[in-house]
C-alpha cells in the first residue's frame, strides 16, 4: 500500500512545514499573541540563543490565560508557555509524527535538526495536507455539498 | 439531393446505454472508502454546541474544560456560525475584558462552510487541506448539525484503515 509505506518510510521533513515562528524568552504574551495573529498560526516558538527550542507557547494556551486573567498577557512569556519537548528529528519516519499527533494529541510537532534546531512546524493540519496529496484526483478536485436530491424541479 | 441513410441501430431495438460503462476503479480500500463511503463512516462525533446568545467566557470556560478547539453555534439544530481558537486569537483576546460578557454571537465565525453527511470523506478533506478550514460541521439533509470532523479524526480515519489492512 503506497500510502502506508510512505507515512512508515518517509522523513518527517516531506511533511508541508510551517515556518520557525519564534519570539524570545523576554518577549510579552501580548507581542506573541501578535506574532500568531499577523502570520495566522497557532503557536509562537520560543527559541534560546542557540536556536534549540525552549518552549511553545499555542492558542490553548492562550485560552488559559486569559480565563486566569487578562493582565497576564503583559507577563513574560517564559511564564506561561508550555516547557515540554514536542520535537521529532527530521530524519525520522513521518509515523512518528502521525503518532503523537494521535495518541498524545498534540496539534503542533517542532521538527528539528540533528543538532536539536528548529528546522520547521508541523502538525495536525500538516498531516492532512500531506494525506490530502496522496490522493489529488479524489481530494482536491470536488464538488460540495451535493444533496441526494433536488430542492427543487429543474426546467420550465 | 443525397441522403444520408441513417446509421445506427433500427427504431424500436434496444440499446444499452451503459454498455460502455465501467466502474471506478480504486488502488486500495482506503481510497475506495475515500471517495465512495458517507462522512458518517468517520467519528464525527461528540461534537458541542451552544446557543448564540452563551457569553463568550462561558463558551471558552467550555472549550477549556472539555479540551476542545471548536464548537458549532446553533438556532435550535441549525447551524448559525462556529467558534473556535482562531476566533479567540483574532476576535478576542486583545478586548477580552471589555466583551467576555457579551454573545458568543458578536465574535463567531457566521455562516461556515458545512458538508452533508452524505458527502464523501474525500469532499470534507478537500475543505480542509485545499480551503484551509480546520473544522467542518456536518449537516444531515434537513440542515441540522450532526457532527463536526477535524484534522484528528481523519488522520484517525487513514489509520483505522491500516489496522484493518
């Protein structure tokens, strides 16, 4: 099966990535929550000096904080993003990543180098994308909402 | 004048019309399923849905509860908008405090683009990876909401077909 050995053997980095969209340790939720907005994605990357991935701050996290308080978005954003490491290596198998995405139900995945740099940002919609290529003559040519029948007769 | 002689067959014998007809052929199951089985085939539900008039801190204390990124705003079954992530990151967050208390209705997203539940797996996905809408609500053929699909529950779908395989 064509697709099946491509999510097993394939590298990660044949997923679409998305831009390292990155922001520093010392930055303010409030610039994140702009950066997010101003590129239309739903996470912000906090990088070190080093370019290594420090933490991520999402959408859901946003959602938190602003039902905490929304003074907060003034705070650093080291304060509030999430510190745990979603990253999977380039090289590895994009089943990796369908992986993750499914059972611990991430929505975004840092894909970094060998060195641990980020290299790009994938995730769920990555992942339909790439599922979406696979099947160009049945995905991305249709027809929408096609009723079983007529609202109405045709004809004069 | 010379006159053609008709060709084809006789008056009043039989053609069949489809008898050049061959059936879609498909490279596997999954693609089988794809562009022939109904999105009902997928998990389309739970889904959550709330009335226009719930306040917006209600409706994200909601999302933040059940771990959701989006729910279907509805009139009785009908679909009216949809309320999402985004919605908060550009609608909300930076006047939080001055329209928390305010409907749901001002900050969501009208009139959303829907598939019926017997529209293929393939047509959802075309909204999805073609159009970019990361959810699409799913109407049954009165235009009452009875699901929602995701990016999760299709990837879900791809590999229940591989267990299966």
């Amino acid at each position: 099966m064509g697709l099946r050995n491509d999510i097993t053997n394939a590298p990660v980095s044949d997923l679409p990535l998305r831009e390292v969209m990155s922001v520093p340790p010392t930055a303010t939720c409030r610039q994140a929550v702009a950066t997010m907005r101003d590129k239309r994605l739903g996470y912000v990357l906090i990088l070190d000096d080093a370019g290594r991935i420090s933490g991520m701050f999402t959408e859901r996290h946003l959602i938190k904080l602003l039902l905490a308080d929304p003074k907060q978005l003034d705070d650093p954003i080291d304060k509030h993003m999430s510190r745990s490491d979603k990253s999977v290596r380039q090289d590895a198998p994009i089943a990796t990543v369908i992986e993750k995405l499914q059972s611990l139900e991430w929505r975004f995945v840092c894909v970094v180098d060998e060195q641990g740099k980020a290299v790009g940002v994938t995730g769920q919609r990555g992942a339909m994308e790439y599922l979406a290529d696979h099947f160009p003559r049945q995905v991305k040519v249709q027809k929408m909402k096609s009723k079983l029948f007529m609202d109405q007769r045709e004809g004069a | 004048m010379v006159r053609r002689k008709r060709r084809g067959t006789q008056e009043g014998e039989y053609q069949d019309p489809l008898k050049d007809y061959s059936p879609a052929t498909y490279a596997d199951e999954l693609e089988r399923s794809l562009c022939e089985s109904d999105i009902t085939e997928m998990e389309i539900k739970p889904f959550l849905a709330i009335d226009p008039g719930t306040s917006v801190e209600e409706t994200m204390r909601l999302m933040d509860k059940i771990g959701i990124a989006c729910l279907v705003v509805t009139e009785g079954d009908k679909l009216v908008g949809i309320f999402s992530e985004r919605d908060i990151l550009n609608k909300v967050a930076e006047q939080y405090e001055q329209i928390k208390d305010g409907p749901v209705r001002d900050v969501m997203t009208p009139n959303p683009v829907s598939v019926y539940e017997t529209d293929s797996p393939a047509q959802a996905m075309n909204l999805m990876a073609v159009s970019g809408f990361r959810h699409i609500p799913i109407l049954d053929l009165d235009e009452n909401v009875v699901g929602i699909l995701g990016p999760r529950r299709v990837t879900a779908f791809v590999q229940k077909h591989f267990e299966e395989a």
